[in-house]
C-alpha cells in the first residue's frame, strides 16, 4: 500500500464545505468591521473582538494573538491579526455518523 493509498478519500461532505470556508476571514472582516491593513490600539481592538482590554491582554501575553510592539508600552494591532485570533478561537462540532439522516 502506498502514502497516497492511505490518504483519507475525499466525501461529499468535504467537498461541500470548502466553498463555505473560501474567503471565510474576508466576510469575517466584513461582518466584524475591521480593515485588514489598519493598526488598531488595545482599546479599539478588545472592542471589535467584543473582549475585555485584560482579556486580550491575557490572549497578547500567551502568544494567543499577533500584535504589533510600537513602542516599549505600547502596542496595536493588524485587522488581519484580530480576523486570525477569531478564527483560531472557532471550534467545530464533532458529527457523529448515527446522528445524520
């Protein structure tokens, strides 16, 4: 048997949801309001994410979050940071195959 053959077949399942997450943190953006390319303080950014400053503290201080070090106390952040935090954070629930019908 060879690695190709071991490969996971592609389900119909599969290949109905990847149009779905085509372009995902585009529309998440969007929904959210946040310009990928704009620098957005801790202030402004906690507010987007719906979070607390100290929340995202915490998130920026385990390495959770990108951000960007503007100076020895100050920091921003990237909106496609913020976007990438978001779908990090996502989860998916599991499908059990007895609970399709």
């Amino acid at each position: 048997m060879t690695p190709s053959d071991r490969s996971v077949p592609q389900t119909s399942t599969n290949q109905s949801i990847e149009p779905v997450l085509e372009g995902v943190g585009e529309r998440i953006a969007e929904a959210h309001g946040i310009q990928p390319f704009y620098h957005y303080s801790e202030k402004e950014a906690a507010k987007l994410l719906r979070l607390s400053v100290s929340t995202l503290k915490r998130a920026r201080n385990s390495d959770s979050i990108g951000y960007i070090q503007k100076g020895s106390r100050s920091v921003a952040y990237f909106g496609y940071q913020l976007v990438h935090f978001l779908i990090a954070k996502t989860t998916c629930p599991t499908l059990h195959p007895e609970s399709i019908k």
